[in-house]
C-alpha cells in the first residue's frame, strides 16, 4: 500500500500538466468555458490518451479500462427498489405523495437533475427536489445521509429513468455562476493528499489503484447510485463525502453548497449518456 500511495503522489504533482490543456482548450472559444466546451474538451483529454475508447464506454466507469464487474445480488437491488417505491408511493397527512410533486409521476425526469432553482437561488439535487417536495406537504424531510430512505428513494425514482440521456441545464448567469463554483471544487487540490478530484479522475482516470482502474469523470453521475459492500444504497454525495474523508480534507456533508455545485459541474460532463439505474461495476 506504501508503495502504491508514494507513486500516486508523485504522479500527482504533475496532474495539472495533464489537466491544464483540459482547461486551456475548454476555454478556447470564449473567455469563459461553457459546459459542452468542458465535456468536449475533457474527452478531447481522454480520447487522445485511450483512442481505442469508444466514448460512450465511459458509462461503464472502471469496466471502461477492463475491470471486472461485481454484480449486485440481484435479491438486494429488488428490496432496495422496493423500499424506495414505497417511500414513492407512501401517502403524506393531504392524501398526496412524492409523485404528485413531478412531472409524469417521476418517470424520466432523474436525467434532468441537478438543476439551478431561480426561486431557492440554488442548485437542486435530485435528492433536495425530494426534500422540497416533503417540505411543502407539511412532512420529515429525509436525511441526506441516509441509505435507508434517500439512497434508496434515489435509486427508485432513477430506476423510472434508466436508459433515458442526461439532460443537465446550465443557462443564465445565476446558475453559470454556481457552474463555475462546482468546476473550481473539482479542479482545486485540496486535503492532506493534497489531491483535487480531477487528480484521479481525470489526470490518474485508468490507471490502477487497489487493485481497480480509476474510473473516468466523464460518464460517472450516470451511474449513482450505488450499492456498497455492506448493502446500503450510496448516492453521488455520500461518495464525495466519502472521498473527501479519505483525502484528508475538509468534511462535507451531503446537501452541502459546495457538494450541490460539484455535482452540477460533474453531471454536465456525462450529458448525452444513459442513465443506468443500480449499475453492476
């Protein structure tokens, strides 16, 4: 482990020369980078290092550069949709429920999420759009947290989208601004490690670590949530939180500004790739 951890950090004080190039073309077109100038950019990056990458093969995470897959006991993935389409469905104190707070009763609308809320002046989460909604029928919101309610109420009503293309939306100057702020958390090292997401995700994406190829950032928030080794549901943010720890870095917890504009930044980036509910890898 010593060994592997003093290779990372030696390739890690060089990752802005990979990811500099990234940022130099992403902004090529005008003084500030849009989010399809990013996406295109940063597979630019990738597809020069693994040209024999299709793209779209980036939805597969670490299965991109040949890692095995480890499936999911399909008994787990039935009780967590379970749970989640009951929390879905349970009927608050009105006689209304979550459905009845989207669009076509949920179906398609989690390849839309994160979004900029003009009204909250924030960026909503799918997991936040949740919240909202218990938040107007007078109900307990849900801790953000929580496997048990959350990860698997993300899982379901994700699992109501599953192969439809993320559609993130970044338009108008309040939500570019909240953009930006997720793309300055994602390219800034940070923690002991002195790591940025873009360090692994970008800069290290395919090489090894413990064994698994790092997965590309490209293709990553079409993938959540996940189940863990333990069998609990882990959305986006309980992973950054997560990786966070790990790092050595300033703790945040899901539902955080910080971790809500990361995840809009992140999920532009698999714009145009299928969702894919409870993936096996």
């Amino acid at each position: 482990m010593l060994h592997v951890l003093q290779r990372m950090s030696l390739l890690a004080a060089t990752w802005l020369l990979v990811v500099s190039p990234y940022i130099a073309r992403a902004g090529e077109t005008s003084g500030t980078p849009t989010p399809e100038d990013d996406r295109k950019s940063l597979l630019d990056t990738l597809q020069t290092r693994y040209p024999q990458i299709a793209p779209a093969d980036y939805a597969l995470g670490a299965a991109t550069f040949g890692a095995e897959r480890q499936p999911t006991p399909p008994a787990r993935v039935s009780e967590i949709l379970t749970q989640g389409k009951q929390l879905w469905e349970r009927k608050f104190k009105d006689r209304r429920s979550l459905a009845n707070c989207f669009p076509n009763g949920g179906r398609r609308i989690a390849a839309t999420y994160p979004q900029y809320d003009a009204r909250l002046k924030k960026v909503l989460t799918l997991e936040g759009a949740i919240n909202q909604c218990l938040k107007l029928h007078g109900e307990a919101q849900y801790e953000l947290s929580d496997s048990a309610t959350t990860g698997a109420l993300t899982a379901y009503l994700r699992s109501l989208a599953d192969g439809s293309r993320m559609a993130i939306r970044v338009t108008g100057a309040a939500a570019r601004e909240k953009y930006a702020a997720g793309r300055q958390f994602f390219l800034s090292r940070k923690g002991q490690a002195n790591y940025a997401c873009a360090s692994c995700h970008v800069q290290h994406a395919g090489q090894i670590l413990r064994d698994r190829p790092l997965s590309a950032a490209i293709g990553q928030a079409a993938q959540w949530p996940r189940i863990d080794a333990q069998g609990n549901a882990v959305t986006l943010q309980m992973h950054y939180a997560s990786c966070l720890k790990r790092m050595g870095a300033q703790a945040l917890l899901p539902g955080d500004e910080a971790l809500d504009n990361l995840e809009y930044f992140h999920s532009t980036l698999s714009n145009g790739m299928p969702l894919r509910a409870l993936p096996a890898s």
